[in-house]
C-alpha cells in the first residue's frame, strides 16, 4: 500500500475533497466506472445561521489519537488527517470500505508506534530523575 501523507487536506486546499485525481488513495482504483465510492466525510454546520457565512471563516479539522495521563501529555499521540482546512465539511474518498480500512489501519499503526516510542521516552526521562 502506498504510504499516505498526513493531513490529506489542509489551509492551502481550495477544495475540500481528498483525493483530487480522481484515484484511490490506497490502491490507485478509477473512481470513475466504480458503482460506488466509499466515504469519510465530516464537518461542523451552525445550529441556526444568523448571517451567510463564508468558508474562509471555518478551520476544519479531524484528528485520531490516544491522550493518555500524563499531565504534559507525554504517553500520548495525535495524528492529523485534515488540518486548518477553509471549509464547513470535507470528504476523504476511497474505492471500496476496505480501502478506507486500509487507510485506518495505517494511521493506526503509525499512532501506535509513536505512542509506544513517546511512552519509552517519557520514561527513560522519569527514570534519569529518579
Ligand atoms: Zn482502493
């Protein structure tokens, strides 16, 4: 599988839509042709809108992580899929639900391991002092 770079959108994406070729980002499928496409999509909408609001007034954002209980938060880890994005909402578009398993598993992974290093360093630090 092809490594991803996070975040797959940010404040300099015009549109909020990953991926913008028009290919899975996990294994290079055509959307087009599919019979469907499988989707994250998220986003913050105002309960009640008092004046029109421009896109540019929105940093989106969506982030998986593990805040463990170190209160400088060193047994933790985050990662950002979308960051600072220009947009009330955002859809991450793979070829099949499998593919945004895929995609999922890898952040994960990637979580878990700087997790585990940032857990082995805060107590290589804890065991320096004692
Ligand atoms: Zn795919």
């Amino acid at each position: 599988m092809k490594k991803i770079k996070l975040p797959v959108l940010g404040k300099n994406d015009k549109r909020p839509f990953f991926p913008a070729d028009g290919l899975c980002p996990v294994c290079q499928t055509k959307f087009k042709g599919l019979d469907g496409i499988a989707y994250l999509c998220a986003g913050s909408i105002l309960d009640s809108l008092k004046h029109k609001i421009d896109d540019n007034e929105f940093d989106a954002f969506f982030n998986i992580g593990y805040h463990g209980k170190d209160s400088a938060v060193r047994d933790s880890a985050n990662a950002d899929i979308v960051n600072e994005l220009k947009s009330d909402q955002f859809d991450l578009s793979f070829c099949s639900l499998g593919c945004i398993r895929s995609f999922l598993n890898q952040v994960i992974d990637d979580l878990e391991e700087e997790l585990e290093q940032n857990i082995a360093t805060m107590e290589e630090e804890d065991n320096s002092k004692a």
